[in-house]
C-alpha cells in the first residue's frame, strides 16, 4: 500500500515539476484534465473560455463530445496554435493529421520540443543525428532509423516510447531515409515518391518511375552532354562520348549547299559554284564549270566557256576558237598567218604582216602579252585570263584552285571541300590524285575526302572534330582517343575504354562491351531497372528483378534468406521475428511493452488513441481525489465531462446494418423484376393487339365465331393431334401478296428503292396494255356480233336471238352447278348444245323454213389473240368433261370452232405469276351465238 501510494506521489510530483498548471487533453469523444508534458498535436482556446485544450491527432466535427470540446470548436473566437509538423484551421471539421514527415521528441510520450522532417522532393543520400525519445509518423510513410547494431530499422508508425522497443531496435541515432508508400510501383532510386503516389524525378531524370535518364542526359546521376556536342552516348548505362559534334554555321543555316555560312547569314561558296536558279546558294557549278559526274564541279576544257553538265561537251568557244571535230570538250585556236600566208609556228603570234614571239609565259599565244596565252608556258595554268603559277601543293597562286595539268587551268576542289592540294605535286599529277585539307560544316575528313561521318576503325579527333584518326590496334572502334576502345579485337571485351576478358562486377556483357547496371542493382543481367540480380545495402529487398529499400509494412527483411518474411500476427510493423519484435500493434487495445504487444490497462475510462499506440491516461497525470500530496487540487471545470445536448433538428446517423443492406438490395431486385414483368406483359398485350388489328384489316379474325370457340373447347376436352388440329381458311392470294409486300417494305433498303420505282413503272405499262388489249378484244367482239344482221329474202329480220358463247355464271363454281342437272341434261357439253337445234325448232315443233343462218366463222388462230389472251384466259372457266358422253351427229362448223378453242386453251402454259400477278375476271356476258 506504501509502495503504490509513493509511486503516485512520485509520478505526481514529476508532473507537477514539469507543468505547475494542469491541462485538459482531448480526443474526439473523451477529455482529460491534469498535468501532462505532451507537445503533440494543437493548442485550441478561446476568448471568455475557462481553459484551453490540447487536441491529439484526429478528426473533429461540430458534434463532437465533450460539451467543453464543443463549445470551444464551435465558438468564433477560437484560435489554434499546431505544433512542429501539424497544420491546423479552425474550420470544421477539423482533420488534425502529422504532415508527411517524422516528428522526433526527445522525451517519451511525445513530450519535449518536437523536431520535423518533413518528406524530403529530391532524393538526399545524406544522413541527420537524432536522439528520439519517441516519435510521430504521418500515414503512408515510413522511416529509415539505424541503431547500435548499424542495421537499418524501418518504422511504419508512431512510437511512444522508445525504451519499448526490441532490443534489435535500440539505440537510434540516425535518420537514414524518408520516403512515402503511396507509389505504385515504387519510384527507382532517383525519384522521389510524393504523398500524392507520383514519382517526383530530379533533372535529367526521366519514366514514371524516374528509372532513365532523358535525351542528352547520361550515367548513374542523368549528368548532361557536353555542350558542343549535339548527340552524345546517353542513358543510364551511357558513357556521355561526344556521338556527333555541336554544327556552327551549317551551310543548311543560311539556304546554301556547297559554301560556309557567315555570322551576318550571308553565304560564301566554294570555287567554281553559284546560285542556283531556285534561289539556294552554291546550288550549280559557275560559269566555266560543268558538273561532273562525282557531284562536283570541274573546268571546262581549253577555250571553251560554257559546256554541258555530265559530258563536259563545249556549247559556246572563245573568240577566234572552233570545237574540235575529235574531242568535243575542247575548243581549238585558229592558225595564225601573216597577210602573205605564212602560218606561225608554236610560241609566236602574227601581228599582220609578220610572225612575233609570244610572253615567256606563254606556250601559243594570240598577242604579246600574258593575258593573250592560249595555252600557258610550262609550271603556269590559266586563271580568268591570266597565266599563274602554284605552290608545292599545285594549289594557283592566290585562290583556292588546284592545277589542271591535262587542261592547263586551275580547277575546282571537290565539291564539300573547302580547300585541297596534291600530296606531291608535279607535272605529271592528275587531278584525281586532289585531296582535301578542309571540309564544310557538317562534314569530317577522312582520307583526304569530306565525308559525313567516320568510318569504321577510326574516331573523330577532338582536337579539331574534323579529321578522322585510325583507332589502336587493339580496338575495332574507339571514341575520343585511339586507345579507348569501344569493342575490342581478338574477342575481348571493352570495359571503360579497356579490353578485358570478362566484365568486372556492377556490368553485364553486350555487343563485345561491358555495360554498366543500372544504379538500384548491384549486379545485373541488363541495363534496365528490372533486370537486376543483386541488390546493394541501402535498396536490400530484389523483388520480381528490382530492387527496392523495404520489404512491405506487415514484413521484415530477412538477411539469412535475403528475402522479405511475414511478421508474427500480434504486430502491424516488426524488425524481426516472432512477437517479441514489434515496432508497432495489430491490434488497437493493445500497447508495446519491450517489443510485446501488451493489452493496454487505460485508466479513468480512456482508450487507445489511433494512431499514437498510447492510453490517453498515460499522457495524462491525473492527481488522486484525495491525500496529502502537495499539489494543489485540480479546478472545476463544467462540461469536461458533459455530452453535448442533442438538438430538437440534430439527426443522429448511424451506419447501416448489414441485414439491413440486404433488405434494401432485394428490395431493389423485387422492385426490377416487378417492373421487368409488367413490361412485359404490357409487350405482349400491344403485339396481341397489333395482331388482332391486322386479322381485323385481313377479314381473319375467326376467334368470336361460334364454331372457332367450340373448335377450342373441344381441343381442351378431349385433346388433339397436332396433325388433326382445325386450321384456319387458306389465306387467299391477295392477301397472301400484302404480306409479302409487307415484309418487303420491312425490310426497306434505299439501294431497293429504284427497283421498286422500276417494277411499279412496268406494272403500269402491263396494265395499259392489257386495257388496250380489252379495247381491241370489244372491238372485234362487236365486228363479230355484227357479222350475224342479215335480213330475209324480202323482209328484214332482227338480230339473231342466238345465246351468247360467254354466258356463264361469274365463276367456275356456279359453272359446275349449272351442270349438275338430272338425267341427260347434267351430262351435256358445250359442243352437244352447239349441236341443238334452234330455239324455235324447239318452241314450236317446226323444222326451220329459212336457210341455215350465215356462219363467217373465221380461222380459230387469227381469233386467239385477241379473245383468248394469255393475260385474260384462265382454264378455271374450262367446263369438266361430261362422265358420259353423249352419242350425237356429225360436228357441225361451230362445234369444230368450239373444239378447236378448248383444245388451245388447255394446250396454253399457264400464265407465269409475278410480283402483280393478275387474278382474272368476268368481263361479262357475250353474244357469241356459238356457246350454246
């Protein structure tokens, strides 16, 4: 009993030495009031209120408890004052949250002058000295701590006492590294990660992970190119050798092609080249050059001032010259000859009258001076008129021409030089032996000619970027001087510029070469950042080819395996295994206790704060009610303890159950089906409706008649054979033609639509001519009916009283009705009643007194256009044949007229029936007395 009260006496006492005032520490739902060295998190106060708070990291809304946190967050006087690493507001809600950095205080329970690192935006390989007591880290990062043992230590939350720690975890005094988790993938080494989860890269470095170096940037670091290089040997891997020299003054520079370009833009060509005739500078050869066949320039031969490019063929001579008939590039002078016709030798000139020698420095000559050569003396060449003489190199005194010993005049450099000469000159050089000493921006010398770009085995030497030197003996390429070989002979490889046998470590093999890894891998198999095969120190965990500086928050890194491990089950962050190495607890309850996670024993009704792994009792001295300490006894203070009152419109929220959650879903799906099935039943009762409406339209609703509903009632009673069922009437033709014209319309398609139009246009012309046709087929009915007026002898007679031949009923059925008689009368045929005899035989018993009527029977042929027509005939108006047929007379001329037209009817095919097949129809009644 002594010794616990002596040890509240004491912790008291502590306290109370450190703050002589007490303080009311909150959370969000819970306040304390005593006596407390805790720095961390805000100060909140306000005017007119009895003290003021200390709010721990968390999150507070204008409902939170307790009354006094209340008031004072929700009063518009309130001030807050954060600590080192806390931003704060007070505008609710209030997110009270550590910056992304580290807070190290020098005392336990985040007591003491707390000090800030904050998340470093550029990669630092340098290291801070740190003596925490405990320390605060923000959500998603994580911090590299080394202790006593020199091994680094990865920290994933907040500690609040380091003395808690496991014994692998003690004595820190170093801050290794600072980086945030949010990154996915996790940034290369280079790049840092922001608290946003994108990869901060610093110049020069390049990729969403900061994993290469941009274009003119190269090595481990992404240093740039050197400045007078235009292209350099970058990348990662890159060694920074100058690929392709900084141009000044390209001839592209200043529209020129074969000439330098000047500071003013103005351009300076070559010998023997000018404008062009497209307004580009030393596009075409001068006059007096012609192009050659090698793209350059070349002197036309002797006497000649203009000539063809390709052929060198001489267009214009000089004055007193006339082109050779042998050799057309050249041009010949004209004998000179005294006015009594003597020629002049070789060497001398006629001056009219006589022959007079030429200048010593002319071999012929058309006067007696230099300027009059033909052909200049020997060591001397032509030059705009003039006789030069050459320097050792067979350069023309004062130009940039070379000799021409074959045609005696100075001639041209090649084309992208800019100057040349002979290596020994004589006079018996030619000008194919020229070689160039100079060459214009862009172009390298190699072998006495102006190329683009060295060739292999040699380098362009830096001295000048402009000759090409022969590389060592031992290398097959080499930058920068002979001997730093690029790829090697003898199947060596090339390492830093040094042939070896095999690559040294930190490089892999490719191309004959020894290309260093990438900075994140100790060794490799390639250059890229993924490709690595071991790690180094400060990046130990190769996952997947990379290496990264941590294994995951619930994982250590395990050194045996060189592999990241789960961590026991009781910890969110260990160092090690087993639950004796805890940095951090699963489980919220729980505390560190030396590497344990512990069931946290709060007091006074507190809890764990989130996220400082601490009872707020234990940041909290709270003196006892009672006793004989020293210290004073706290003040009252109203609504410490006090909830807020709820307001008459204050709506409390709560989560939802998960039944609840359930319920609403399948109240949803009831409710989709619900609707799912009344749309479609609605579906089905407009297509039913659409049905009835065309049966309707059609006359083929049968379904209210009597004898369809007890058709059904019967099928239900006694059932049915598929086979037995009643069917409806056969649709007929016309409607059986709707349909078809329905679907087809249906199935509209514009390309269809001028077929149609076609189709319709040639009904129409069928159907004029079948009503021309009728027209014709009365015409000729009336002319036949005609025929039969005749008169008697002596009297007028009215027409025949004769039955017509087409007077049936209006259809084949009634036709056949007609026929079915009794006795002889049903087996009569047509012919039998041709054969009888008239009606007035027949009325009165008398034989016929008067002749026989006329009969002008035409040929049955000659009739069959016209009366029997393919478009009009059907052979459904052919009567049956009689089932037994009638003895009679001999046929008499209307009954072989008869015969022969039912014998072509049945012989006609029928008619073919289209798109607008006709149905045929009774024209009416005939007074063709031949039907009867």
């Amino acid at each position: 009993m002594l010794s616990g009260m002596l040890t509240i006496s004491l912790l008291f006492g502590a306290a109370f030495a450190a703050q002589s005032s007490p303080t009311v520490v909150c959370v969000a739902g819970q306040c304390l009031e005593g006596f407390t060295n805790t720095t961390i998190g805000a100060t909140l106060s306000a005017s007119g209120a009895a003290t003021s708070l200390l709010l721990l990291p968390g999150q507070y809304t204008s409902s939170t408890n307790p009354s006094l946190l209340h008031d004072l967050l929700t009063s518009s006087s309130a001030s807050i004052s954060a600590s080192p690493g806390f931003e704060a507001n007070t505008s609710l809600p209030l997110n009270l949250a550590l910056q992304p950095g580290v807070a190290v205080y020098p005392q336990a329970n985040y007591s003491g002058q707390a000090t800030f690192a904050q998340l470093p935006s550029t990669p630092s390989n340098s290291t801070s000295k740190i003596s925490p007591g405990s320390l605060a880290v923000a959500s998603n990062v994580w911090v590299a701590l080394s202790g006593s043992s020199n091994d680094r230590v990865i920290f994933w939350d907040s500690v609040p006492d380091v003395s808690q720690l496991p014994s692998g975890a003690s004595g820190l005094s170093q801050l290794l590294d600072i980086q945030s988790s949010a990154c996915s993938p996790p940034c290369a080494g280079a790049g840092v990660c922001s608290a946003s989860g994108t990869c901060t890269c610093p110049p020069g470095f390049n990729g969403t992970s900061c994993e290469t170096c941009s274009p003119g940037f190269f090595g481990p670091t992404c240093q740039a190119c050197p400045a007078d290089c235009a292209t350099c040997d970058d990348g990662m891997t890159g060694t920074g050798r100058c690929l392709e020299p900084l141009i000044k003054n390209a001839p592209s520079t200043c529209n020129c092609l074969n000439g330098v370009c000047g500071s003013d833009g103005s351009c300076t060509c070559n010998a023997g080249w000018t404008t062009g005739t497209n307004g580009t500078a030393c596009a075409k050869c001068d006059t007096g050059f012609f192009l050659n066949s090698d793209g350059n320039c070349e002197v036309c031969g002797l006497g000649c001032t203009q000539c063809a490019d390709g052929s060198g063929d001489c267009i214009s001579c000089k004055s007193g010259f006339t082109q050779n008939a042998n050799d057309r590039t050249q041009c010949i002078a004209t004998q000179a000859t005294t006015s009594t016709g003597t020629v002049c030798p070789d060497g001398s000139f006629s001056n009219g009258t006589a022959c007079q020698p030429c200048s010593p420095l002319c071999q012929t000559c058309s006067g007696p001076t230099s300027n009059d050569c033909i052909i200049c003396g020997a060591g001397k060449y032509s030059l705009n008129g003039n006789c030069v003489g050459t320097d050792g190199n067979g350069v023309c005194d004062g130009s940039s021409l070379v000799a021409d010993n074959n045609k005696h005049n100075c001639d041209a450099c090649p084309s992208k030089c800019t100057t040349c000469k002979y290596p020994s000159f004589n006079v018996a050089s030619t000008i194919d032996q020229v070689q160039c000493t100079g060459c214009l921006p862009g172009f390298v010398l190699s072998q006495g000619k102006c190329v683009d770009s060295c060739p292999s085995g040699t380098f362009l030497d830096p001295k000048d970027n402009v000759t090409c030197t022969a590389c060592d003996s031992s290398c097959s390429s080499c930058a920068g001087s002979a001997t730093f070989c690029l790829t090697c002979a003898n199947n060596q490889l090339a390492s830093n510029g040094k042939c070896v046998a095999s690559c040294p470590s930190n490089t892999f093999s490719s191309s004959g070469q020894c290309i260093t890894c990438h900075p994140d891998c100790a060794t490799c198999s390639g250059s890229s950042f993924n490709q690595c095969s071991s790690c180094p120190a400060d990046r130990p965990v190769l996952t997947n080819g990379r290496c990264l500086p941590t294994c995951s928050k619930s994982q250590y890194f395990d050194k045996t395996s060189s592999s990241c491990q789960s961590c026991d089950a009781s910890c969110s962050s260990c160092s090690g295994a087993g639950p004796g190495n805890c940095l951090a607890c699963s489980n919220s309850n729980h505390i560190l206790r030396g590497g344990t996670c512990a069931p946290a024993t709060c007091s006074g009704g507190s809890s764990v704060v989130s996220g400082l792994g601490i009872c707020l009792s234990d940041l909290v001295v709270v003196p006892p009610a009672s006793g004989t300490s020293a210290g004073s006894p706290l003040p009252s203070i109203t609504g410490i303890d006090t909830p807020i009152a709820p307001s008459s419109n204050t709506v409390v929220k709560r989560p939802l159950q998960w039944w609840e959650i359930l319920l609403m879903a399948l109240g949803c799906a009831f409710i989709f089906v619900l609707f799912l099935m009344c749309w479609r039943r609605r579906m089905r009762k407009r297509r039913a409706a659409a049905t009835a409406n065309f049966a309707a339209a059609k006359n083929l609703d049968h379904s209210k008649s009597w004898r369809y509903r007890l058709a059904r009632f019967g099928e239900r009673l006694f059932g049915h054979r598929k086979g037995q069922r009643w069917m409806m009437p056969k649709e007929t033709e016309d409607i059986r033609l709707e349909k078809l014209r329905a679907a087809e319309e249906a199935r509209y398609d514009p390309a269809l639509e001028k077929m149609r139009v076609a189709e319709d246009v040639r009904h129409d012309r069928d159907m004029a001519k079948l009503r021309e046709s009728s027209l014709r087929h009365d015409r000729e009915m009336e002319k036949l009916i005609g025929s039969y007026e005749y008169t008697r002898a002596g009297s007028s007679r009215a027409p025949s009283p004769l039955p017509s031949l087409r007077d049936y009923d209006s259809d084949r059925h009634s036709y056949k009705a007609s026929n079915k008689g009794s006795g002889a009368e049903r087996g009569r045929t047509t012919n039998d009643l041709l054969a009888e005899e008239s009606l007035y035989s027949q009325v009165t018993g008398q034989p016929r007194r008067a002749p026989e009527p006329r009969q002008p029977v035409r040929n049955a042929a000659d009739l069959l256009p016209s009366r029997f027509s393919n478009t009009t005939y059907s052979s459904w108006l052919t009567p049956d044949p009689p089932s037994q047929p009638m003895a009679h007379a001999a046929p008499t001329p209307a009954q072989e007229y008869a015969r022969s037209v039912t014998q072509l009817a049945q012989a006609d095919p029928p008619p073919q029936r289209g798109a607008y097949w006709l149905q045929p129809t009774s024209t009416g009644g005939s007074r063709n007395p031949f039907l009867r």
